[in-house]
C-alpha cells in the first residue's frame, strides 16, 4: 500500500480524529450536496414553513 487512505475507510469517528486528518484528505472525503430539488422541502404549510425559517435564524 502506498500509504493513500482508501474511499472505503470508515469516517473518524469522533471531532478530534477529523481534526488530525490533513485538509487535502477532508475534502477528498467530503460528499457533494444533492441537487437544488432534492433539497426544498414541497410538503410545508406556510406556519411550518415560518417555523422552520425562525429555527434558523434563532
């Protein structure tokens, strides 16, 4: 092995092991953000919809 961590290796498992991880090795681990529609929630009422707004910004 050339010393290259594998896709396959789990993820760290606690913050402090993620903090050791060189930052090229973080982003190679990182996933991409689904596509824009797969990310809005359709099935809000308007008070959840609010709800769910001031939840983000508190």
């Amino acid at each position: 092995m050339t010393g290259e961590m594998s896709s396959t290796e789990p993820l760290p498992t606690s913050h402090d092991e993620s903090r050791d991880l060189p930052v090229p090795e973080l982003l190679r681990r990182a996933r991409p953000l689904p596509p824009p529609g797969d990310m809005v929630i359709g099935d809000l009422t308007e008070e959840e919809g609010a709800a769910f707004l001031a939840a983000l910004e508190a």
